[in-house]
C-alpha cells in the first residue's frame, strides 16, 4: 500500500462522493481542553466513510468481472458503500447480513436495490454463505478491509484531511480514528505518512474488543473473545487485517480504547454542538478526544466521524443523560 | 437591498464563518419524486444561519460604537449568531431571552459568553426591556430581521447557493427558506435575483402562523393572531418585517406551510437521510420540498435547512414515528 494507490481510487472516485467537511465547535474545545476537528464522514453518500473503499474496489474491477455482480458480508456500512458502488455502475449487489443488523442499515441497504441474504450470527458461517454465491453466481466478493483497493479508497480520507489540515492552517494534531477492520486507520496512515503535516493516526476501538490497541502492544494480531455486546456495531471485528496490521504497526500510535458510555456521551456531544447524527462505532474517535485528551498531544485533534447510521431508539438512549 | 450589500457582508464574514455544504440523499429525492438538495446551514457556526446576519451586523458598526456592546432581543438562534460575533469581536453581548426559550438555546447562548436577560412572554414586553438596556448601557440593538445589514448577512446564503448551484451543474431548482420574519428569505431572494440560477424562493412558514403566505396573497403585511403553540418556536414573528415584506412581494414566490407533523417528519428523514440535527423550525423549508411537491416546480428543489438547535427531547418525539 502507497500512496499512488490512493491517489488512484481518489481519481477513481472522482465526484461520486463528498469531500466532507471538517468542522468544530466551541462547546467541544472546552471539554478537550483544545481545538477539536471533526472530520464528518457520516455526511458521506450512504453515512459513512465505507463508500470510499466499495467505490474504489468496484470500480477497480475489470468491466467484464464487475457485470457478473459483486458480493459483502456486512453488518451496514460496508454493504451500503458496497450497493452504493454497484447501482452507480449498474451491477448487481448480493449483501449478506447477520438477522441482528440495524434497522436502519437494513433499510438503507435494500434502498439502494441491494438483494440481502441473512445469517444467524451463532449458527451460521457468513464466509460459508458468501462462497457459496460466489461461486454460484460468478460474482466478486469485495472484502470489508482486508483487500487493497479497499484500504485505498479508505486512505481517501487521509488526503482529504491533509488538504484541509493545510487550508485551515492546522499545524501539528493528532488524527484519531474510529478502527474495526483497521481499513480507514491503516488508509489514513498511509495517505498521512506522505504529504507529512497530522502525524500520529490513533486506531479508537471499544473496550473490551480492543483487538487492535492489544496486537500493536504485543507486536501480534490478538483476538477478540465475543463479537457482540457492545453497541458499537459498526467497528467490531475479530482481529485486525492480515494487510491492515502491518501497516498500523509500521504507521500508527498505541490504540486508545473507550467505553460504550463514552461513545454514547460523544454522540450526545455530536449532536449538541456540531447538529451531526454520529452512530456508536462512529463516533469512538471523537469520545477518545473529548474523553481521553491526556493521551493526545499537540495544540489540535483530528477526529473521524465514521458514520452515523443509527436506529432512532439507540440514539434517543445517548441522548438521555445531561448533555456533554 | 440589493446584491452589492450582500457582498460586502460576505466580504465582512470572510473565514470567520462557514461556507456550508449543499447535500442530497436517494432517500430524500425517492419521497419528493425530484432531486432534493439541502443547504445545511444546521452546521453553521452557532448551529443556524442566523450567525450571517449576526456577524454582518456587528462587523459593520463604527469601532467605537461596536466597543458599547450589542443587544438583541431573541429566543435563541439570533441571540447565538450576535452573541458568536460579539465574542469574536471582542465586546460585550446582552441577550434578552423569553424564559422558555429552549434550554439547547439558552445554553448555546450562555457559552459564548453573552450575558442573558429574561423576560415572561406573556406579562413583559420585551421592546420596553431592550429599550431601557440599550439607554442605559449605551449598546446598540441588533434587530433579527428588519435591518439592512442583517438581511444582507442572510442573504450570503443566497450567494453560496447561486455558487452551489453552479458547480453541481443543477439547472432550474426552486428554493424554499424557512420564513419567520423575512430576513433569510429576502436577503436570498435579492441574492438569486443576481446571478440567476435558481429561480423562486418560497418561504415556508408553519400552518396557523401563515403570516408571510397570507401577506404575499393580499399585498399587506398581515398578523398572526398567536406567538405561541407551535413546535417552530424559531420561525414564530408576528408579522413579516416592514423592511422583508416589499422585498418579498417584489421577488419571492407565493408562502407555503408545512404543519408541526410535517416538520417533525421532516426531521427525521434528515436524520435517517442525511445524518443532520435539525430544528422543527428549521425543517420547515425541507417538509415543504418533501411533502408539498405539487407545489414545487422543476426537476430539483433546493431547501435551506436553516437550524439545528433543538433540546433532545423535542427531537427524540420526531423520531418516535416510523421514518420516513
């Protein structure tokens, strides 16, 4: 993974997605104790930056390999950026979901005229259903980060930031990821490590599935033990990347972790003082530099907004408390 | 008013405040049966476009006049942009706040450091309130509608979408602004009227506080009878203003309105669709793009989602619902 490549999927890209918007407030500077940037991915097309990396890796595809269709395992993001990608270049989408995925990320996916094939996530194997398509219907399986078309479209994010670190006039600032997968975290670094100005890219993950902060500690991929119970949907995932890890060992800090009630207190932030819709897993970064601002320096952070495709009743409980 | 005030309040503004982003979502074109655009000015500094005029305002007084304080007189988004713009510029701030007003405002208002005065709706008359605190402390009133440089600093809005427009190659697109006293919808109307893009602006004004549709229908600035009872609280005036209305007749379309049930469905479709925080008076000129279609021309509509400062559980009832 280089930097060429992502210019590539950038070019790829084109205008088919959003350059988002960096944004700050007031309010969320006297919580950090400093300037707090909030790069706003859930105003991607489909709420979230995922539309990057399908955009990327279905266009990457050889015309007569994208016309047989294209395939994901995803509990939402993922499978909307995927559809997103597919309708745009008018192929066919299948997108397997677990039956628990969110309401609102089911719907989101069959609006974009995906066909979806459910699983059970404890009886079932996901990558059993997904070969099986494959091979039955010829069509490609497009990896949730683990491929490097994927990481690129990903590390769109990372040049985005840079250009507009540099407009804005940001000098030194930590950028803070939301990291699942490790895709956006180990994109992001890559895209960073060039044009040089954010330096440090620090995975945030929820505790307790925090996979990626315990394999850049021990220099190995570690596994989660479970792969539900936390709210944070979007970002659990059972290990980092086999092409994720080594990047975010050679590129990016120590990972930070946070708590579900953390996560929920930063959506409420979110919606106090920037008026943004963030979902758990999206806004883990954000809660890391509101929350955790002893483990950040410089005079500024960066924080990536993921994604902000949330059920109304989870969101109403993060908005239940007194307001950040 | 004309466009030459206008880009001297943008010149004024400079980078202090937000170009903000113009967005669409293939859930929001699928309910309206055209293209929907939203200007999110929710994501304004302060939360609602109201920083515009505010800051156009303060920025054009003499020195020595701006170093006595302003004033203003609002139930909160107003009392945000003067309050923003008075800290930015290094004076002092007194807000004269109805006890109601929504504790996000007051909050809002209070952070950035003005001082706030309140008054009961219904016994005190918050004319006299503002009157004796201008004379007494020597600070100058900054009217919310009905003055030269507020309608100008709204009508900055005008200019981006114009700017907008343009650069996403939309063609004819009506423009619907949420109305309460008339100073985003004039100030955009002579902004359009300029450039020429986009043609109509409709405000859009909550059902049973139709003051400015009653006034375009019969040439004479008309009243509501109440100034309370509907979940617009942002958007509720008594009239529209004696410096809007001739602008208005001259360029703006016939007044739409949108009932509380349309706004409340509006901001959840901007929730679910596009992941924004918005007001219920904010939502209006969004409800009309989406439920009122048949009175919209062309192939896209562009609506101003003009706030986004809303308690949480005001919001959390417009999600309740199903979504659109």
């Amino acid at each position: 993974m280089n930097t060429e490549m992502i210019r590539a999927a950038e070019a790829r890209i084109g205008g088919a997605l959003r350059r988002t918007p960096m944004l700050w407030a007031p309010g969320l500077d006297a919580i950090a104790g400093r300037r707090v940037w909030v790069k706003a991915e859930c105003l991607q097309v489909t709420g979230s930056f995922k539309a990057r990396g399908g955009w990327s890796a279905v266009s990457a595809l050889a015309p007569e390999v994208r016309a047989r269709g294209v395939l994901a395992i995803s509990s939402g993001n993922h499978a909307q950026g995927v559809a997103y990608a597919a309708r745009e270049h008018g192929v066919q989408a299948v997108i397997v979901m677990p039956r628990d995925a969110p309401r609102a990320k089911v719907a989101g996916t069959a609006a974009l005229g995906a066909e979806i094939v459910t699983y059970d996530r404890l009886r079932d194997s996901r990558e059993a259903i997904g070969a099986r398509l494959a091979e039955e219907r010829g069509m490609t399986l497009i990896l949730p980060y683990d491929a490097p078309e994927v990481i690129a479209g990903q590390g769109t994010v990372g040049l985005e930031i840079a250009r507009q670190a540099r407009e804005a006039g940001i000098g030194a600032a930590d950028v803070l990821v939301c990291c699942g997968g490790g895709g956006l975290s180990a994109g992001g670094a890559v895209a960073q490590a060039a044009p040089a100005p954010p330096p440090g890219v620090g995975p945030g993950g929820p505790a307790r599935f925090d996979d990626t902060a315990r394999s850049l500690a021990s220099g190995r991929r570690e596994s989660n033990a479970r792969l539900s119970g936390s709210i944070c949907d979007a970002i659990l995932t059972p290990s980092p990347g086999a092409l994720t890890f080594p990047i975010l060992q050679r590129l990016a800090g120590p990972g930070l972790c946070v708590t579900d009630a953390e996560a929920r207190a930063a959506m409420a932030a979110a919606f106090a003082h920037l008026r943004l819709v963030l979902e758990p897993g999206g806004a883990v970064a954000l809660a890391a530099a509101l929350f955790r601002s002893d483990a950040v320096d410089g005079e500024a952070v960066i924080a990536v907004a993921s994604g902000g495709n949330v059920d109304p009743g989870l969101y109403c409980e993060a908005l239940a408390g007194d307001l950040p």
